[in-house]
C-alpha cells in the first residue's frame, strides 16, 4: 500500500485547508500507518477518541515506554495519572483563582483600544494588531504575573511551535528547545515574585500542601503561558479566516458558546496530539505495537461524517457538539472556558461591528501541522 505522503500536509495549501487529505487518508482506514514518520494516523472520531481517554493503553508520559524525558520537560502535558492528576488539580485551583468576568472586562476593553488603532486604514493585519496582543495581554493577566515584552515573547512561542513538528522539520528541533528554555527563565522569576493574589500567586503557595514539585509547578506555569497564548490567538485567526472564506448566508457572530464551539470543531487550529502506545493492542482494526505513536488528527476527527451530520458546514446551533478540538480525557484543555471567552469577546464584537469585512488578501499559513496557524490576515473591515 503507498504511503500516506505525510509531507503533503506542508503544501501552502493543505496548511490552510487539509481536509482533502485528510478525507483521502479516512477512506483507506481511520487508523492509517505511515511509514515516512512510522506513527498510527487517527483520522476517525472514536478511534481518536478512544486512545483520547485511555491513558492506561496510550500515554502521554513516553518514560512509560522507555523514552528518556528531561526534567525540564516533566509538567501536567507530559505526566500521566496519577501523577498528572495532583498537577492538574493544582493548575484547576489556578484558573479558579482568577476573577474570569474581570478578565472578560478586560478583553474587551483591550479589543476597543487595539480597533481604534486600526480603524480608518483601508486594510490591517489581524494577526499581529488585534489576535496576538490581545491575547497575550489576556493569558498574562490571566495568570496574575507582569506584562511580557510582545516583541520578545512572540518569536520565541511561535519557534516552541515549530520544534512541535521536527518529525516532519528536524531543523525546528533545537532551536524550539532554546526557546523553551528562555520562556522558562522568564516563568521562573515569577516563582519567587510578590504577585497580586490570583492564579500564579495561589498555584505557588498551594504547591507544597498538595506535593507538587517545583520543577514541575515552573514547567507547567510555562505549559498554560504557552498553550494559552498559542492556541487562543491562532484559534482567533484561524476561526476569522474561515468565517470571512464562508457564503454570506452561512456567517453570522460567533457571539455566544455554542457557536465558539461550532467554530473550534470547523476551524480549531490544535491538529494534532500523539500519544506513545504502552502495551500490544487493536484500535480501529489495527494491531498497534507497544512503543508505536499514535497520532490523532483532531481536525479530522471532528469532521468524521459518522458522528457529524454535514461535517463541511458549519451548523452554529449544533447540538450536541461532542467536538475533540479541545481534546477529551485526563489531558483536555484547562482553558477551553477562557478560550471560548476571548473568542466570543472578540469575534462576536467584530460580527456585530463590521458585518461587511471582508479579506484583503489571501493569508500566508504557518508550517505547522500540529497547531494551525497563519503569519498575517489582512482583513478590510
Ligand atoms: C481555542 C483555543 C484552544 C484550543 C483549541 C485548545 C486545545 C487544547 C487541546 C486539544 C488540548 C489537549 C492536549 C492533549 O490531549 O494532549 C489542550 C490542553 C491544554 N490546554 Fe488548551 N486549547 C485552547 C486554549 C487554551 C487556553 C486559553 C489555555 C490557558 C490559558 C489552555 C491551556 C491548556 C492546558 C494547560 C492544557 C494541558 C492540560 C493537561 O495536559 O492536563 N488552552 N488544549
């Protein structure tokens, strides 16, 4: 059988739309081996699902399967129950922490301020104007810790990307391993700081009492900077691009949570999660070998017509969606509420304040597979 020509995935064109790829992958077998990357692709819903939620057959912790993981990686992405459980209980009590209408306040106060620095020009880049300041102002003062430099913190998060596909691009490996070590001095000085009473001030004092490590309370405050960061304001993008690429008579404002949802199930920009399988067993059909990576292709998966009715089109009242853009299992998203706030917030205001904005240009995507993302989205509003 040929291969699954993984390295389609890198055409400018599949970054934006790799659906009819992925199509042609599901129709030879929702569990497809590819032996260029020799990893399970998982295109199916509840094949993906299913290795989702099972961390006893499909970890995230590859010490389970004999592979070596520096202490500076050890944080709640890459422990499994149950330790990760004691992590992520932690983390949980952070986001608890944090005065979220507060928050909300703030993100559209802040979207206010960044749209009359651009109202007037005939066009603007959304990416760098309004998705990436916004939402790094957003996750900081989420996380109670002092504003980052934009300009120092941007390059270096999006170079953490890129080393997350150095199966398909060795070269992103070590530079994305640099980068993480910089975001991590930065997150280690907020260890010691007097902060403000809120999530990073309650997750450091609380740590102790619930026997969380050091090591891995700092490695997983930079996890939450990053994810947060990353995912919302490519997710802010990815989710606009797609809306104004929509017929007039299927857009409307993303402005309420089913909608947000609907939105991350047609356009989320998380694509891919791996997982290393820990003992001999079948999914989908398909023996899978202990040791073997499992690859789960969410964009796919959400697009499985076995469990969404017209997976092409967006439906903004879908009920139920039981969409894996935010994953599922131990491991699903701590920020999906914050998420779908910043995302309402934002493209929400914008569909109701400029219904005729329309694309100035065609996007240039990101090479990145495992999170979609674009370098600039000229938009006219
Ligand atoms: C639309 C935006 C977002 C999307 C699509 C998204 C997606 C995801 C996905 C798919 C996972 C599961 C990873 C896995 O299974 O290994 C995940 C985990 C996670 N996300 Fe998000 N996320 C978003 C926003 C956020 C935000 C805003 C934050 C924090 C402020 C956040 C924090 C996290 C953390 C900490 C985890 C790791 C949880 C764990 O391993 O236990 N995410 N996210």
């Amino acid at each position: 059988m040929a291969g699954a020509d993984i390295w389609s995935l890198l055409e400018p064109s599949a970054l934006i739309d790799p659906h009819p790829i992925y199509r042609e992958w599901y129709g030879r077998s929702p569990v497809l081996w590819d032996s260029d990357i020799e990893a399970w692709l998982v295109t199916g819903y509840e094949e993906a699902l299913t290795a989702l939620r099972d961390a006893e057959r499909f970890c995230q912790d590859w010490r389970r399967v004999g592979v070596d993981t520096p202490p500076s990686l050890l944080s709640l992405q890459t422990l499994d129950p149950p330790e990760h459980t004691r992590v992520r209980h932690l983390v949980l009590e952070g986001f608890k922490a944090a005065d979220l209408s507060a928050l909300e306040q703030e993100v559209r106060t802040s979207l206010d301020g960044l749209l009359a620095e651009v109202q007037g020009a005939g066009g603007f880049d959304f990416v760098t104007k309004i998705a990436e300041p916004l939402t790094l102002h957003a996750v900081t003062r989420l996380l109670g810790v002092p504003s980052v430099d934009p300009d120092w913190f941007i390059p270096r998060s999006h170079t953490i990307v890129d080393g997350m596909d150095s199966s398909l691009r060795p070269e992103c490996y070590e530079p994305g391993v640099k980068a993480r070590a910089e975001l991590s001095e930065l997150v280690g000085e907020w260890l010691d700081a007097p902060l403000p009473e809120g999530f990073t001030a309650h997750v450091v004092r609380r740590a102790n009492e619930v026997g969380v490590e050091r090591d891995v309370l700092h490695n997983s405050l930079r996890v939450v900077l990053q994810a947060g960061f990353q995912t919302a304001s490519r997710f802010l993008s990815t989710g606009l691009h797609a809306l104004l690429r929509l017929p007039p008579e299927l857009r409307r404002p993303v402005d309420n949570d089913l909608a947000v949802n609907e939105l991350v199930r047609f356009a989320g920009p998380v694509h891919v999660e791996s997982r290393a399988c820990v003992e001999d067993t079948v999914l989908g059909g398909q023996q899978i070998r202990v040791g073997q990576i499992v690859s789960m292709f969410l964009g796919a998966a959400n697009r499985d017509p076995r469990t969404f009715d017209a997976p092409d089109v967006p439906r903004w009242d879908r009920t139920p969606n039981r969409h894996l853009g935010f994953g599922r299992g131990p491991h699903a998203c701590l920020g999906a509420q914050v998420a779908v706030m910043i995302a309402r917030a934002v493209l929400g205001t914008l569909g109701h304040r400029c219904p005729t904005a329309s694309l100035v240009a065609e996007p240039r995507p990101r090479p990145n597979v495992t999170e979609h993302g674009l370098f600039e989205l000229h938009v006219a509003l």
